[in-house]
C-alpha cells in the first residue's frame, strides 16, 4: 500500500531573534497519526533544507507520493521529492493538512486570479443541467468504455454517507467533434469543482488544477439561471458532490470523460 504524505512549506509571518522571516514546513499522513513540523530562516529556504527534512521525518519510511495543495511550494517540494525518488502529487484535496492547518490557525487560503474563458477550440455545441441518483451513479459510468474516467474513491456516494435516493446534480457538455480534445483538455486542467456564478452574464467557473478557474459557459436566460440555482441547491443536498460529463451528443451511446466532483477538501 502507498505511503502518501501531505505537506506545506510556506513564508510564515514568524521571525527569528535576528529578525530573519521564518519558513515553516509541515507533513502529515492521512490519518495524522505522522505529524511533523520544522522551521528555517528565509536563506536556508531551498530543496537541500527540504531533502534533509524529508529524510528525518520519514526516518522509518519515505513515502511514495508528496501531496502538496500551494502553488508557491510546489516546485521546492518537487525538487526535494526529486531528490529521494519520491512521486509528486498537486492536489487541493489535503483534507488532514488543511484541518491540522487550521487547528494551529495556520494560513491556507490560496490567492486565485480572475477565471479565464475557456479557450474557443474548446467550445461545444450544448450542453444542459443533470442529475443521477447517488446509488446509480458509480455504476452509470464505471460499466461503461470512457476514455476518461474520475471517480475518487473518497468522493463515492456510500463513503459521503449519502443516502441512494439523494440527486446528484451534474453538468453535461455535448461537445460534438470538439467532444474528446475537450475531454484530454479537462484532463490535463484536473477539475475541482464547477460552481454557479450569478452576474451580468451568468456563468459556471471550473476550479481546476492547484488555483486556476474557467469560465466554462455563461448565460443570460432567467429560466436558465433558475436552473443552475436548483443545480447549487443540490449540491448543498448532495454534501457537494456533482459531475461533469462530457460526450459527443444526447444518443447516450458514447462518453468522452466523466468526472466525480466534490470541491476543495
């Protein structure tokens, strides 16, 4: 079984008694029953100080994959894991982190730029609101042959606590030819969530990869908006959980990529 560890490395607002600006680095497992934290002065801030840190703390055993959820740290985290041969993984969903973080009022909000539109080669030709029972909903696409496919185990419905009644509410793209570059683009980009946005138009943001966002499709049609509140209602119902599917039409015969989503953890 793969060890998984998740760590931040971060300008903390602290000082040393010379008044240099402290860096603090913090790892934990899943479970938290691993819980390290080390600081070092901004000039020793490099991979060669992160290295030497992860051999002590995984004095017993490495792991085999880093998670890490700041953009600012990635590539110094990258460069020590490269160091020990271990596997990176960018990822937002560092739940134990985020809640060891929080208990010690650490800082994890990550800064994120306006959303980008997506860019036009990518466009489809409709797309619509949905919703499948939280009981069909790993079976629906699980049996079937798509290309791309994402459903985090954590993020099942029986794992959440869901009921087999409870809609999971979803979003569709029917994207025509464009329907499987569309599909290898949302791959690469590592979708988040996608999230109802009320404005001049209206739209659906795609948080993607560590701090991007997408406008996916906007809107300015009431019955359309009144759609997409029921779709945000749901997801409050469904303890966030959604989808985005994309395929080439409504036949129903063929799927280019299907993601489970649940937002930031």
């Amino acid at each position: 079984m793969s060890l998984i560890w998740q760590t931040d490395f971060y300008r903390s607002p602290l000082r040393d008694a010379a008044g240099q600006v402290l860096w603090q680095l913090l790892i934990c497992d899943p479970t938290r029953k691993l819980e390290y934290i080390a600081t070092c002065p901004q000039s020793q801030a490099n991979s060669n100080w992160l290295t030497e840190q992860f051999q002590l703390a995984g004095a017993e055993r490495l792991p085999d994959i880093i998670q890490v959820f700041r953009p600012q740290s990635l590539s110094l985290i990258t460069a020590a894991a490269s160091n020990l041969g271990i596997n990176i993984e960018p990822t937002r969903s560092t739940l134990a982190l985020k809640q060891w973080s929080q208990e010690k009022k650490y800082p994890i909000l990550i800064d994120k730029l306006p959303p980008e539109p997506l860019p036009e080669n990518l466009w489809g030709e409709e797309w619509r609101f949905a919703n499948i029972s939280a009981g069909d909903i790993v079976d629906e696409f699980t049996d079937r042959p798509i290309p791309i496919l994402q459903i985090p185990e954590f993020l099942q419905p029986i794992n959440l606590g869901l009921a087999s009644t409870v809609p999971i509410p979803g979003v569709v793209i029917y994207g025509g030819r464009q329907s499987m570059r569309l599909a290898k683009w949302l791959q690469e980009a590592n979708p988040v969530s996608l999230n109802y946005i009320a404005g001049a138009p209206d739209g659906l943001i795609l948080e993607a990869g560590l701090a991007d966002r997408w406008i996916l499709v906007t809107f300015d049609d009431d019955e359309v908006a009144g759609a997409a509140k029921v779709y945000t209602q749901r997801k409050q119902v469904s303890k966030g959980l959604h989808f985005l599917l994309v395929q080439p039409d409504d036949s129903r015969m063929t799927y280019s990529g299907f993601w489970l989503l649940g937002g930031e953890y």
